[in-house]
C-alpha cells in the first residue's frame, strides 16, 4: 500500500483564550480528534462554516502550527519531529495558496520578482535555465503571457493575480498545495477558469491538494474525499460520488442547500440552508454540536454526542439518526 501524503490522527489543537485581568483564561478547541488520509496526486476537501477548523488543519499541515496532541504527517514524516532543515524541505514540498490575491502579492514588487522569490529561496533552477526563462514558462503553465512579468499586480485582474499566486507556488516543483479558499475573492465568471486550471496542473504535475472552502459546490467539483467540518469535527467523510449522491449528516444537507454557484451543477440544492450562527468554540454545545441548529435534532442529540460512524467503506457519518435522514 503507498504511504497517503498528508496523515492526520486524532489531531486535535487547543488555545488559551486570555480573557482580562481578572478572569481565568479558557481553552478554545479549534481541532478536537480529527483523522483523515491524502493519497499522493488525489484532492481532499475540507468543507465547512468560517470558525470550523479548516484553516487551522491547513497551518497544522504546513508546519506553520504545532498539534496540541495526535499526529500530522507529511511525505511519511511526523510534522512535529522536524528540525529547521527538514522544516525547509517541508516547506519546498507543500506550498499555500490564499484566498486573497489582492492581499497575498506585494503591490510594490513586479511579478517576475514574485514568482522567482522561491526559486531564489530554495536555490532551484531548472536545467541551467536562467530566472527569467523559468519564469516566462511559468507564467505561460498558469495561462499568462510573459509579458505579464513585467507589470504590478495592481495592474492585474483578479483572476490574473491569483494565477500569478498559484505560478509563485508550482515555481519550486511542490509535491502538495494548500489551497486556502483559493476562489472564493473572485467573481463566479472566474471561479470555475481558476478551478479548471488548478485541475489541469494537479494532472500534468502530478500534484497532491488539500482544498479549503465554504463552498461545498467548489469542494464538491475538485475533490475526490470531502471532509464536512463543524467546530472541529467531522460531520462526515465520503467519497465526492456519495456526497452528492447520498450525504447523510443534515449540515452536510444544508450545506449543499446554500450552494449558490454554478460550479458543481451536480450538486443539489434539496432542503434548507443552516439557519443562525455557529456556535463559539469557547463554549460549544452539549451532545451533538450541531444539535442547537440541526432541524432533526431531538432530546437525546442534546444528552450525547455521536460518534463518526461507517456508511459504506469510505463514508462515515456522526449523527444519530443517519439511517433516517434521507
Ligand atoms: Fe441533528 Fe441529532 Fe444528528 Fe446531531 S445527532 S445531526 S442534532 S439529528
């Protein structure tokens, strides 16, 4: 069997919330117990409300935070056991893409100096081949022309900035990208061109993905296993084929409900969107932490929590009541 390339068990991470003078600081739970496996070259989607833990899991992945207890491994290392050298290597192996191009990319650096900085950092050049040329030819993987490395990225579109993010991230020959809401800044028009894109690389370049989003529609046509996180915890874990065609957990059917987008047609938009806020983490609910928002909620959802249960053999479901909820 080969090694998945990103391992996470029974991660959990907790911080110590200050709350003034004169009270006691809290533990707030961003990850309790969470599990799943990323095989090499496939896309694993982390789908879930803002405050659910997604990118708490990705800063996990990348090093960038310390698991408060469980482990997180990465190309078969334990994340936590690095020293500064692997860290390095780490960080060549896995490289962030964020949500905001606006924001990620230095106004004031032109793009040929954004995307050769990694190729500068880690000392990696391709076949004697100067920057310049490496640049030119990534700009050109991503759907730029190289002329594009001459200007600022204030003079770019949003779409044209974020692939200029995502050419920074394949400069150094990564084995992962962290996708971190990689669409979710730019219009519906130019969400799906971005996904199709980054579709087109993981397939030439053979590259593993962790996807974050809020946008089960997005997740849903990029992913082949969907991880649906409520305040650090998996709702459920399915195959992309059973999440569409048979989610079990009622967040997860509210979720697909909220899909707005036309990305990911086959996803279908039955019952209702989650109604109110998510719980903080600093007190979360008793029982099932859906339960205060869960329209199949009943007396025992409030007593007890559910446990991640097997529906198939790569679909599990924590509710009570999954067998009914379809
Ligand atoms: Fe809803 Fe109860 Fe299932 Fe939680 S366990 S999702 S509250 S029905």
């Amino acid at each position: 069997m080969t090694l998945p390339f990103i391992d996470l068990q029974d991660v959990h991470k907790a911080y110590n919330v200050h709350r003034g003078v004169f009270r006691a600081g809290k533990l707030l739970h961003a990850v309790s117990g969470v599990s799943f496996r990323v095989p090499e070259g496939s896309t694993f989607g982390l789908v879930g409300e803002s405050g659910s833990g997604k990118s708490t899991i990705a800063r996990m992945v990348l090093g960038a935070e310390a698991a408060t207890s469980g482990e997180v491994r990465v190309a078969g290392q334990s994340v936590a056991t690095l020293d500064r050298k692997q860290r390095f290597q780490l960080r060549r192996m896995l490289q962030p893409v964020l949500q905001d191009p606006y924001s990620s990319l230095n106004p004031r650096i032109r793009v040929a100096a954004i995307v050769d900085e990694p190729l500068r950092v880690h000392r990696v050049t391709e076949h004697g081949q100067s920057l310049k040329d490496r640049v030119a030819q990534l700009l050109e993987q991503v759907g730029l022309s190289a002329e594009t490395m001459r200007r600022y990225p204030n003079e770019l579109s949003g779409g044209q900035r974020q692939r200029v993010a995502i050419a920074r991230a394949i400069s150094i020959n990564p084995r992962c990208l962290v996708l971190d809401e990689p669409v979710s800044a730019l219009d519906v028009s130019i969400q799906a061109q971005i996904l199709n894109l980054l579709k087109d690389l993981q397939e030439r370049l053979r590259l593993t993905y962790l996807l974050i989003s809020h946008d089960l529609a997005v997740v849903s046509y990029m992913s082949d296993q969907i991880g649906v996180l409520y305040l650090g915890q998996f709702m459920e874990i399915a195959s992309r084929e059973d999440i569409i065609a048979n989610a079990r957990h009622p967040y997860t059917q509210a979720l697909m409900a909220a899909v707005d987008s036309t990305i990911g047609e086959e996803v279908g938009r039955v019952g209702n969107a989650v109604q109110g806020e998510i719980p903080s983490p600093l007190s979360p609910p008793s029982g099932c932490p859906f339960h205060p928002r869960c329209p199949m909620a009943e007396e025992r959802c409030r007593r007890e929590k559910p446990a991640l249960r097997a529906f198939g053999p790569s679909h599990q479901v924590a509710c009570h009541f999954a067998e009914s909820t379809r």
